[in-house]
C-alpha cells in the first residue's frame, strides 16, 4: 500500500516540477525587460517570479529526490516471486509429444446433411476409375 502511495506522489511532484521548470524564465529574459520589453509586468509584481518559482522548484526537486531514494530503497528489498523460468540451474524436461491421437468418442459421427448425397448406386470396386 505505501509503495502504491508514494508511486502516485512521485508521479504527481514529477509533473509539478515539470511544469515549474516550465513556466520559469531564463537568466536572459531579464535582459530583455531591462530594455523595455514589456515583460515585467507579470503575475507576480514587477520583481518578477524567480523568488516563489525557485524556492516551489527547490522544494519538488528535495521531494522528487527523496522519493527517489525511498522507492530505490523499497524496490531493492522487496523479494519478486519467482517461477520456473528463472531458475537456470536445473534444465526443463521437454517431453515431444508423439502424434495427438484423434479424439474417440463413443457416438458414431453424424452425417452432414448440408453435402448431397451421391445419386451414384454401384459401390465402387478397387478397379475402377473415377471419371
């Protein structure tokens, strides 16, 4: 229960940090707002988001790591249930199968009635050619 819990955080700050990393701006796009580019005029005050969006990135950064670490921890102790193919020491039989015998049944087979039945009357004989 806890490894399915902290897979869906993992999952969860991972795509948080994604996005964060996203929305932030490059070293040179202050440059840029220095000259009059118009862009310092955002959301977070004329200061800009670098403060909040750093620390929020720092903040999921620890957190994506320290997950990290725990689920490498949990996988590395937790036992798999194996089956017979992972062990190698001891080779499989493999027994051929001789040829399937016809499947017997005690009713005799019906006949198909969708195949017309043959308006020939004479048996053949073991001479005859078929025409």
């Amino acid at each position: 229960m806890l490894y399915q819990v902290l897979i869906v955080v993992y999952l969860i700050v991972a795509l948080c940090l994604i996005g964060l990393v996203l929305i932030q701006q490059g070293k040179g796009a202050d440059m840029g707002a220095s000259f009059g580019a118009g862009s310092s005029a955002t959301i977070f005050g004329s200061s800009g988001s670098g403060n909040f969006l750093t620390k929020a990135t720092t903040w999921l950064a620890i957190a994506f790591f320290v997950i990290s670490l725990v689920l490498g921890n949990l996988t590395a102790n937790r036992v798999k249930s194996g089956n017979e193919f992972d062990d190698l020491s001891v080779p499989v039989e493999q027994s051929i199968p001789a040829e399937v015998p016809a499947a017997t049944s005690a009713e005799p087979a019906s006949e198909n009635t969708d195949v017309p039945a043959s308006t020939e009357t004479k048996p053949k004989s073991e001479g005859d050619v078929p025409n």
